[in-house]
C-alpha cells in the first residue's frame, strides 16, 4: 500500500506540472500584451534621451537566449543600479525564434529600466523568427543617429541579401556625420580564436566567408566606425583593425562554460564627447564552484521551463514516460510464463468459423496460397467453416466462389504485376465476413489485406491470429522506397507493430520466433510449420514419369530439381553460378529442372545462355501444385539457394519425395534440415555448394540414407496434424479473450 500511494502522488505531481505548464503557456501565447513595431517606441525614446547631451553610458549583451538565471536576475538588476541610459543586444536575445520565446523575452526587457535595441541574430531568425522579429520589433536592419552618434545594425543571417546590404552599409557610413559611430553584427567580423571551447572553430560563427568579411571590414575602417560589436561566440575577445575596435560578447546566458574563458559578462560603453572608453564587465557570482554548478544547472532547467515549444514538449513527455514506465514496471505485476489457466482444448469439440485474409492465394501459385489452402482444406475436414478474403486475379470472372471472398483489383503491383493490390474498402466485404460471423479472423500479411482484417476483428470484437509467413526485408525491390530505409526499419517495425496488435502469432520454426522476439513481438508465438500432403508426394506413377522424362530428354542424366519463384529474393543467380562450378569440375552430366514463373524468367534464361548451361538447366514454368510430386519424383535431389523463407515449404515437399537436399543456411531452412543427416546445409559460397551436390551424386549408399532420413522427417509435418495444432491455437485465443473480459 506504501508504494501504491507513492507513485499515486508521483503521478499526481507530474499531472499537476503538466497542467501548470499547459497553463503558463498559454498564458504567454494569449494573455500577454502585443508589441508591434517596438524599436520605434525605443529608438524615439534613445533619441530624446541623447538630444543635446555629449555625454552617456550604454550596455551591450551578447547570447541573452531568454536566460532567466543570469540576464534576468543578475544582469538586469545591475543595469537598473548602474544607471545606464540604455542597454543594446549585439544578438541571440531568444534561445530559437519561437512565438513563447519571443514573448518570454518582451516580458524580461520590461524589468529594463531603460530603452533597449535588439541585433538581429540567428536565433531571432530560426523557425520563422525572423517573421515574429520583423513583426515584434521592426526591419532586419537598420541605422539611426541619436546626439552625437550613429548606430548601425546589421542583418548578419543571410535573410537579406549580402550584397545589398553592403550597398546600404556603403550608403549609411558615407552620409553620416555624427562623430562616434557604432556597429552590430551577431556574427563576427574578424575570425575569434575560440577552439578550445569545442575543439575547433566553426565557419558558421562568421558572418561571411573570408574574401566578404574583408570587403566589409575594409568599408567599417574606412568610414571610420569605433566599435563594431558581435554575439555569437559564448566568450569574451576585443581586436583593433585600423581604428576599430572588433569586440565579442557572448555571455549575457545561453551556452556559457563558467572558466577562465568562456564566462558570464556585458560590455560597458562610455561615451564623453568624441572619447569613447569600452570596457568588460565580468559577473562575479561570488559562490562557491560546487553551489554555482548546481545554480548554472537549475537555471539551465529552470530556462527549458520557460521557454520552447520542442523543449516544453520534450520534458512533459519525459515526465509523463518516466511516471508511465515506473508504474507498469514497478506498480503492476508482472507474468513472464504462459497463462497455463487457459485451456486450448475447451470448446475442442464446438466447430468453429474461421476468417482468414491473404493479399494473394489461389490460382496465384506460391507458398503462401499453397499453405493456406491446405490449412483450409484440414480445418474443413476437422468440421469447421473458413471463408477466405483474397484478391480476384484477371482470369477469373467476377463473384465469389462458396468459400472465398474475391475482391476487384485496385491496380496491380511488381514488374509484371503478379501482385494485385485488392480493394479492401469494399462494403461488400464487410456485409459479407459479418454475415459469417467469424469466431476467428486469421491474417496472412501484416499489411493491405491483413490490415483490412486486424481491423475487422476489432470491429466485430473476435481474436485475431496471424502467421508470420515471409521475410519482408528481402521484398524491398518490390517497394516504391529507398532500398535501405525499408530492410533496415520499416519492414521489421512493420512486423513488430503489426504482430502485437494481433492475439496470438504462428510461426513455421523456431528461428522466426527468435527473430520475432528480438525485434520486440510481445504477443504469444506458437511454432507450428506448415502442413504438407506427404502421401501425395511420397507416391508416384510411372506412366507420367516416363512420359516427362521424354519430354525434357532426361535420359542418362542425373536430375537436380529446385522449386522457386523466378525474382530476385529466391537467389536462383547463386545457384547458376555454382551450377557452372559443379559442371567444370564434376564427372555428372547433370540436369536441373528448376520450376516456377516470375519476373525474372526472361533474364535468367539470358543468363543460362551467356553461362552455357542451356544444355544442363531448364526453366519449366508454373506447374499446377498436384503435378508438382511427379517432377520431385523424376529427379535424385533436391537444390535450394533462397535466403528469405521462414520455412521453405518446398524443401519438405521435395524431402516427402525421398529426395535430399543440398541449401543454403538460412531461417527456416536452418530449422527443417540436418546438416548430414537429410541433406547438407552450406554458407553462401557457390564453390561449397556445388561440392555438396556432388558429394551425394558421387556416393549412392550417402543418398540413399539420406533419402530415407528426409522422408521420416517430412512424414512429421502431415496436413492432419499442421490443421490440429492451429485449431488449438484457435481455442487458445478464443478462451484468452473470455477470460480477459471476464476479468
């Protein structure tokens, strides 16, 4: 109860900054008087106090940056005292130019005594500062004479134009007579040596580059300006060129290192005729160095406070996490394990109807349709109703087949528009998915299509499942972004996102469960892989195969088969490149039969040409899914080099067939073949590769064991028991979600 009551106050006291802070901005913003134009009202007032008198005393500051701590309480109340006549800021009076900054400083000049000048800096101009200063206190730059002096104030930002503004300082000088004249530019004028503040100087602190500054310069001194003054670099320095005194000031607040070398200060100007006398004023605090660092740290908070928006929203979202993260951490129980009080098999008995959404299926060929398909025709023969969502492809006619939901295509997608990109928006699909009622919506693709259903299983309150089917990472070429941006960040968050917005995930192998957890999937992930039809695979008819034997003139070969899409994540260039390798060092007369379609057809065929290997590779094309055993059945192993699949369905096909198989590491591949044992597993060297392949055509005693080990373990992966276990799966979402309402 102690710690219940403590972190009920800690998350009171942040609710109540956050109110406090919400309302002094909004203070600032809305209740604060306006002050258009204010240099006129200053400017009138400098020149009535300097009428007829050839003698005064002004203050120049340097990087002010709205510091409460330091210009605020210690440098005003000394400018008060001292009696100067009026105090001038040679730039960066704002910490950026935000419209609560601009008004926090208004409020801060009010405590002045004095009239006072702004220089226009780079903060005054940042995120449309340079509109609020304009608006606030007048032109960018600009000159007036007061008694017997001029006073000159730059645009040193680049928001006017350099050359222009050179033509007017050119102007200005030459028409004036006023005996003393002064000059302000937030940048400096000459170069100030400051590296060993950040260890090195910074091009930007300069107003221009080198051959501008010298042209610049060179008018100053010649008009015969006695003091140019600059802000900017958080230090003190003074330079004389010819008879100009170059003088920096930059420590009013903002940024300022408390040594002997960058420290708080404002310059005191005295002015008795046509004797002008400048000297540093350096605020002594007068604390001990320990009680100074912790008031140079308040004020710096204390400034965050006051001023901001993006550091105002930066510290109450930081207050908002922290109270957040330390009540689920601390304040509510944890359980790492499995709810062992939900029982998967309650309601076992009860069919149930199953949703599922795919954005491809059926007669597009691939794994994701296959296996769907095959989870469709399992559950069904266990007594439960599925409907399947999936797009309608071209050589289909419009309406729904019993059991699947079509949706018109939108636009098609890929190089050769294999993919189609279906209209989720439809009301069709709503009516009709509600009409059947779904006790489990089950999505394939964490976007399009599986979004359309994620979101359904909100609407109609039922758990979603989702099986994570496909390496997305791998699919970048398909992706109208920068290749990097989408493998390295969006494919990933998209998964991760997308998975814990869902009930429960399926994964085929233990690999992806591991790559769902380190990328932060928090949902239970159950490790079922996908079912295949083994008694179609492990038999064969002999009349067929003879006549494909002919067909292809397989007569006297050994016979390799591979099963891919042709495109660019299946890897099939790697598998040439070692095919090359395997027929110039290999006594085989060899042959792959390598079955699918895909975009890419056209140009590894071209490759196959320009390789030679016409004569020992074959690109068969789409072959329908019952066809696909008796071309396992011609062949003696079989060659995989995809690096995307998160089971490789196809490799335990080919292993139902008695074939061995020869593949690349990879997740699901690493999961599913015995290196050894099934068949052999190699990295990404083509020369390894082929030499596995010859290996197993080199021993037939090694092959035959290995055909009989890759048979016993595709026996395990039956369509019964793969429709069994996600029906269990099924049951545990279903029983979780009573139990959670229930709660």
């Amino acid at each position: 109860m102690p710690r219940q009551r403590l972190i009920s106050w800690f998350f009171t006291l942040n609710l109540v900054l956050v109110a406090a802070l919400l309302g002094y901005k909004a203070y600032l913003n809305f209740f604060e008087q306006d002050f258009p134009g204010d240099h006129a009202t200053q400017v009138s007032a400098i020149e009535s106090l300097l009428a007829e008198r050839d003698h005064y005393r002004f203050a120049v500051l340097g990087n002010i940056n709205n510091s409460v701590g330091i210009f605020e309480r210690k440098i005003i109340p000394r400018l008060n005292q001292e009696g100067y006549d009026f105090v001038i800021s040679a730039g960066n009076a704002v910490a950026s130019g935000g419209e609560d900054k601009y008004r926090a400083l208004f409020g801060t000049l009010n405590d002045l005594e004095m009239p006072y000048l702004l220089t226009f800096g780079p903060h005054e101009e940042s995120r449309l500062g340079g509109f609020r200063f304009y608006n606030y206190f007048g032109p960018y730059h600009f000159s007036f004479a007061a008694g017997d002096s001029r006073f000159t104030f730059l645009d040193s930002t680049g928001t006017t134009r350099f050359s222009w503004q050179k033509r007017w300082l050119k102007e200005v000088l030459t028409a004036g007579q006023e005996p003393n004249q002064f000059l302000f530019s937030a940048h400096p004028l000459y170069p100030v040596n400051h590296s060993g503040l950040f260890g090195r100087d910074d091009d930007n602190d300069y107003l221009f580059n080198e051959t501008a500054r010298h042209a610049f310069t060179r008018q100053i001194e010649q008009a015969g300006v006695d003091a140019a003054f600059s802000s900017q670099v958080p230090l003190f320095d003074r330079q004389r060129h010819g008879d100009t005194d170059y003088i920096v000031t930059g420590g009013a607040g903002g940024l300022v290192l408390n040594d002997d070398e960058s420290y708080h200060h404002f310059v005191s100007v005295s002015v008795e005729g046509d004797a002008i006398q400048i000297s540093e004023k350096r605020l002594d605090i007068g604390q001990h160095p320990v009680w100074r660092t912790l008031e140079s740290l308040w004020f710096f908070i204390y400034s965050l406070f006051y001023v901001g928006y993006l550091n105002f929203i930066l510290i109450v979202a930081t207050f908002i996490a922290i109270a957040l993260w330390l009540y689920r951490r601390i304040f509510t129980e944890q359980d790492y394990y499995p709810d062992f009080d939900i029982d998967p098999d309650a309601g076992s008995d009860t069919p149930l109807n199953v949703a599922m959404f795919t954005n491809n299926y059926l007669p597009f060929i691939g794994g994701v349709p296959i296996s769907i398909e095959r989870l469709k025709r399992g559950l069904t023969e266990l007594k439960n109703s599925v409907l399947v969502v999936a797009p309608r492809y071209p050589q289909q006619a419009a309406g729904d087949e019993a059991d699947v939901l079509r949706l018109a295509p939108l636009l098609p997608l890929g190089s050769h528009k294999e993919f189609r990109l279906a209209n989720i928006f439809s009301w069709r699909m709503l009516t009709r998915v509600r009409a059947f009622a779904p006790q489990v919506i089950h999505v394939h693709h964490p976007f399009w299509i599986g979004r359309a259903g994620q979101l359904l299983g909100r609407l109609l309150r039922v758990p979603v499942v989702y099986t994570y089917h496909t390496r997305l990472e791998h699919y970048a070429h398909y992706v109208p972004l920068p290749g990097p941006l989408f493998r390295n960040l969006i494919s990933h968050a998209l998964v991760k996102r997308f998975a814990n917005g869902c009930d429960a995930v399926i994964v085929p192998t233990s690999s992806a469960e591991e790559y769902l957890r380190i990328i932060g999937v928090k949902k239970p992930i159950f490790v079922q892989p996908t079912g295949i039809e083994y008694a179609r695979f492990a038999a064969a008819d002999s009349t067929t195969l003879d006549t494909l034997r002919k067909r292809y003139q397989l007569e006297g070969k050994r016979v390799l088969i591979s099963i891919s899409r042709l495109s660019k994540e299946k890897n099939i260039d790697f598998m040439l490149d070692g095919l090359v390798l395997l027929r110039d060092n290999s006594v085989h007369n060899f042959h792959l039969l390598l079955l699918g379609e895909g975009h890419d057809r056209d140009r590894l065929q071209a490759r196959i040409d320009a390789l030679g290997l016409r004569e020992h590779v074959t690109l068969v094309g789409a072959v329908p899914p019952n066809e696909v055993a008796h071309y396992c059945h011609l062949a003696e192993l079989f060659v995989f080099a995809s690096r995307s699949e998160t089971q490789g369905m196809v490799v335990l096909e080919a292993m139902a067939a008695g074939l061995p198989v020869v593949v690349i590491r990879s997740s699901g591949i690493e999961d599913i073949v015995e290196h050894g044992v099934n068949g052999y597993k190699t990295g990404p060297d083509p020369q390894a590769w082929s030499q596995r392949i010859d290996n197993i055509l080199s021993d037939d005693a090694l092959k035959a064991r290995m055909s009989g080990q890759a048979s016993g373990c595709a026996a395990e992966q039956r369509i019964e028991k793969f429709a069994a276990a996600v029906l269990r799966v099924y049951h545990y979402v279903i029983e979780a979600r009573r139990k959670k309402r229930a709660g």
